[in-house]
C-alpha cells in the first residue's frame, strides 16, 4: 500500500481561515486518493505566496515523506509554485510526489506545465502593471493608490468570476473538458467576458483558476 502526505496552499490568512480554495484542493486529493486503497498519512496546510521559496510547512511534509518513504500529493502543480527552478529543486530531493491535475506527467513534463505556469504568472504582473502605468497617465497618484487599485481590480475580477461559477460548473457537469470546449459553451449562451468580449480558452483558464476549479 503506497504512503501519501497531502500538501495544501493558500496563498492569504483569510483564504486559510475561510477554508476558500482549501475544500477544493482537499477533495480533489481525497478523489484520487480513494481511487485505490492508499495510505494517507497527514494533511499539510501552509498559508504562503506562490512567488515565495521559502516554505516552512513544504519542508516539514518533505521530511515526513522521506521518513516514511511516502510521496508528497498535491491537487495543482501551481499549488507548489510558478516556479521552474522551485520545481527542479524539489526534484532533486528525492521526494516523489505527484499532482492530481498532472498525475501522469513525468519530469520533463513537470517542467513544461511548472513553466507555463511561471510565464501566467509574470504575464498577471505584466498586465498588472499596465493598469498601474495607464492609471497614472490618466493623473492617478500612484503609491498607496496603485496597491488599493491593485486590490480593487483583483477583488472585481474576483467578484465577476463568481458570477459565472454556476455556468461553467454546469459546463462541466456536462462533460466539457476541455477550457476552449469551456468557452464555447459560454460563448453559445451569449454569456460576456468580463471586459465584455467572447471568451476565449485563455480567458476560461484565468476565471477557472480564480474559483479553483479544475477538470476531473
């Protein structure tokens, strides 16, 4: 019976102490854990930025597994960082671990989806700090303000993507599985993007990613 330590990230204290993300991330571990009779040892939750390398609770479940010659499980590869070389130093400890959105990916594999996931996120900082230059230009005092219009735009786009949770999660309960299959099926409801636009695969993934769904 292989061993399995459980490894959950949120990346704020409220999203830790609301429980928001971690329910998706615990049952989609519990999922694959319950496909076969696997031993599930511990649940590790730590409370961190993504961008950060420094992972307190990572270690402790990294030394746990080596102990116990069990393998680390999470349920996203971006769950671990957007990090190419956070990624290929986890590797060479020599902890097996695996991601339920990826759990045939071997390690040239693991490097291209870690990889694609870095570029998101500098592509988020990117557009970031377009907003950041076009509100300036527009005579916006930055400082204290750029961070408030940071939060504010994050929160608007948090907010916009709860209100399409129930079409694509009707989407999904439809068989749809892939995120240009994903908006299509918004497209075909004359559902609008957020800036108003059709919504493109692109776009899905970003709304999927801030609601923490996933494909099954």
């Amino acid at each position: 019976m292989q061993k399995f330590v459980s490894y959950l990230r949120v990346s704020t204290n409220r999203q830790g102490q609301s429980g928001l993300g971690l329910e998706a991330q615990r049952d989609a571990v519990r999922n694959y854990l319950a496909r076969q009779r696997h031993q599930h040892i511990r649940e590790m939750v730590e409370i961190e930025s993504g961008s950060k390398s420094s992972r307190p609770v990572l270690a402790e479940a990294l030394a746990l597994c080596r102990k116990e010659k069990a393998t680390l499980i999470i349920a996203k590869l971006d769950r671990l960082a957007r990090n190419v070389a956070f990624i290929s130093s986890l590797m060479e400890t020599g902890v097996d671990f695996v991601a339920v959105d990826a759990p045939y990916a071997n390690k040239l594999m693991l490097h291209i989806l870690s990889a694609f996931a870095e570029h998101e996120r500098e592509q988020i900082s990117i557009r970031t700090k377009a907003a950041l230059a076009a509100a300036k230009a527009r005579g916006v005092e930055l400082g204290k303000n750029g961070k408030i219009l940071a939060r504010q735009n994050c929160l608007a786009a948090q907010k916009f993507a709860e209100t399409i949770r129930s079409d694509i999660e009707t989407g999904l309960e439809e068989g749809i599985v892939t995120f240009s299959g994903l908006a299509d099926h918004l497209n075909a409801q004359d559902i609008p993007s957020r800036d108003g636009y059709q919504w493109s695969a692109t776009m899905v993934s970003r709304v999927m990613k801030r609601l923490d769904l996933g494909f099954d």
